[in-house]
C-alpha cells in the first residue's frame, strides 16, 4: 500500500469515527443558512455549501395555516440537530425531541446525539426517572434545568425534551439523559442572536429572571442583563416588586456593556426602564410655578427638612424652618410621617439642579415671578475684601485731598 493510499485510509476512518469533526462541517446545534434545492413528499433539502446538504422536516417550511413559506431556491436559516449515520446528511430543524420507539431507535438517537421526548414519571433520589421509547431512564437533578431545581417532583408527568448523554444496550438497558445540555444549547443559540443586535442606545424586549435589592435582572434572550434600582423609574423606589414581577415582559434600553474579563464568564449587560420614559422634570416649571399651592405626599425624612413627593419621579424639599410649626423643632419627624398628605407652597424651582423649595407656611407669601429655587433660598452674605490695588491708591489719594 502506498503513503497517499495509507493516508486515505486513515483519514476516511477517522471521519466515520468522528462524523462530527470534518472540517467545515458543523456540529449539532449550531445555527446554518442554506439554499432550499428540493421538496419531497417527506423531507426537504438544503444546500449548506461546502458539499454539505441537510435534511428538512417539511413542517419546518410551512406557516399556521399549513401552507409552504418557502420555495425552491430561498435562502432558509435554521439548526443543525444531528447527522444521519447511513447518508451522512446533517439533520436539520428545531431543537425539539421526536417520539422514538424501541431499543434500537433509542440507540440510534444516542449516536446521532438527536433529542428525544420522554415523560417524567416520579422523582426519586437524585433525580427524576423517564420513560423514553419505552424504556426507563434516569435524568440527574443536576440537569434537569439550568437552575437549581428544589422540588423535582413539579416535573412528574410532563413530557420533556432530553439527550441521551449514555446508553448501554442488553436485556435491561442502561439510560441516562439531560435536560439541560439542550437548554444550554437553546440558550447559546439565542445567545449568538441577542449578540448580534446588542449595542448601546439600543431597545430589546425582555422577561424578567429575579428580583433582587439591589435591581432586577432580565432575560433578553440566551443574555441576562440587570436594571439597577435606580434604572426602573423616575420616582423613589424602595424594592423593584414595587413596579415588577417575575415572568413580566419587559422593554429595556441598553446602558452600556462591559466585556467578560473571564473566558468562562459573559459579558455584563447594563439597561434601564427608566430611560424609555420622559423626564417628568421636564414639565416642572410649567406644572409647579412659583406661588401655586400644591398636594403632595411625605415621601422622606431628613434632619434637614421633609421630601415631598409632587407627582412620580419629583420631590420638593420643604426645609425644616418652612414646616410651617409655631414652636422650634429637632426633627420634621416631630410633626410629620411617612406618607402624610400635606399641601405646600412652591417657593421656586430649579431645573438644571431638579430643585423644587417648599414651604408648609399656610402664611407664606412668595412672589410669583420667582425664576428659581435658588433665588428663593436666603444667600449667603457676601465676605469683605482687600480690593485691588488702583482701588486702595484711589482712596488714599481721596483722603489726602
């Protein structure tokens, strides 16, 4: 045998071991865009380029009403789900498992690395047990979900998708299966879509995952990204379940978006709510001139004085000697609570600092072409100085005069 014949040899053996690894050619679950060059009575078949081809469910290529969406020479985007051992044809659709029947079949799906439906029928230690094809299998807690599943028993009775990640044949065969390696795998899928259109400024509709202290984190598809406390709204927020929920849909701006230091780590993806809506200080000057007498709501307390809420998202700050009391006090918390309705005067409002003065003084008499919360506040008495030079010789020669 020659050195080039010697070579094929091993290189066509190496090929049927590892089906999976030919150059070019790619792996289950990574997303592939083709031509559509045939429609069979079963299958349809797409030209991946490459001298590559991959077969179609025909399910795939119709819409709700059952008509074909795609003819002979469109382009078609979709997913690689595993590899026909006989044909050697990539199998191509959606992540979702396929009823099979029997050991072999079983096995086959295990090979190919295909998903399988299975039905979960009880929790036991460590796990759930799995009726798939017929047989009995096991799936560990630990990849039942992607997170941390507490009662394993919520999932007795419904019908799953999984991989069978081992598979040893005989009179009583041997299965184990996982949830999560397709979970995982959806998830880098949508991932690598959500990537593609993710930059600052931009606007995705998301879900939210948890609630935290601190602010509330949403799915965004594959990518998780986190809405400080300070990002949910205008107005003062105490704990993000007071304006969401988990499992709400969500519309977000992306802040910004800090790379992953770590390799095995993802980037950190910051949004906001807050910047979809307007600005309510924007309607200030208009809504709270100087002079008008307004309600509000005791939204804090401070030794300084009291924040009145005005509407959502602005606050006026009555200072403590505009509480309007007819005593000295220590504290706004002498007269005043949480939550207190009271009426105020607007004593002036500043823009550019969002400032709104108040007074409690039913008394208070302001001057209604005040221009601002800074010209309403006392100022401070301006410090004497030396002047300058010319200044000083100008006197001197004033008083020799």
């Amino acid at each position: 045998m020659s050195d080039s014949d010697s070579f094929e040899d091993l290189l066509k053996q190496f090929d049927q071991a590892h089906p999976q690894t030919r150059k070019g050619e790619p792996a289950a679950g990574y997303k592939v865009t083709g031509t559509l060059i045939a429609i069979g009575e079963e299958f349809a078949f797409v030209d991946l380029g490459a001298k590559a081809e991959g077969r179609l469910d025909l399910a795939a290529l119709r819409d709700a009403e059952g008509q074909f969406k795609y003819a002979v020479g469109d382009s078609i985007e979709t997913h690689v789900t595993g590899k026909d051992e006989e044909s050697g044809m990539l199998l191509l659709g959606s992540q979702h498992g396929h009823k099979y029947h029997g050991v072999d079949e079983a096995e086959r799906a295990y090979r190919q690395g295909l998903p399988v439906q299975g039905q979960v029928t009880s929790a036991v230690k460590g796990g759930v047990e799995v009726q798939i094809a017929g047989l009995r299998a096991f799936c560990p807690a630990s990849q039942i979900d992607i997170r941390f599943i507490e009662d394993l028993a919520e999932f007795v009775g419904q019908r799953l998708d999984f991989r069978i990640t081992k598979f040893e044949g005989g009179r009583r065969p041997n299965l184990v299966v996982s949830r999560r390696a397709l979970l995982e795998e959806e998830q880098r899928i949508k991932a690598e879509e959500t990537r593609a259109q993710l930059k600052e400024g931009v606007v995705l509709s998301g879900t939210v995952s948890s609630l935290k202290d601190y602010g509330a984190f949403v799915d965004l598809g594959g990518l998780e990204g986190m809405i400080h406390i300070s990002q949910l709204a205008f107005g003062h927020i105490k704990h993000p379940s007071e304006v969401l929920q988990v499992g709400q849909q969500v519309e977000v701006s992306v802040l910004r978006i800090e790379p992953a230091t770590d390799p095995k780590k993802r980037e950190k993806i910051a949004l906001s709510i807050r910047a979809l809506s307007r600005d309510p200080w924007l309607d200030a000057i208009e809504q709270f001139p100087p002079g008008t007498r307004v309600t509000g709501r005791v939204a804090r307390l401070q030794p300084f004085g009291a924040f009145i809420e005005l509407a959502p998202g602005v606050d006026g700050l009555a200072h403590i000697s505009e509480l309007g009391a007819d005593r000295r006090i220590n504290h706004p918390s002498d007269i005043l609570n949480l939550g207190d309705s009271v009426e105020a005067t607007v004593l002036g409002v500043d823009h550019e600092r969002h400032r709104i003065s108040l007074s409690l003084d039913q008394n208070r008499q302001v001057d209604a072409a005040t221009p601002s919360a800074a010209s309403a506040a006392p100022q401070p008495a301006a410090e004497p100085t030396m002047g300058s030079f010319g200044a000083l010789l100008q006197e001197s020669l004033r008083k020799g005069r």
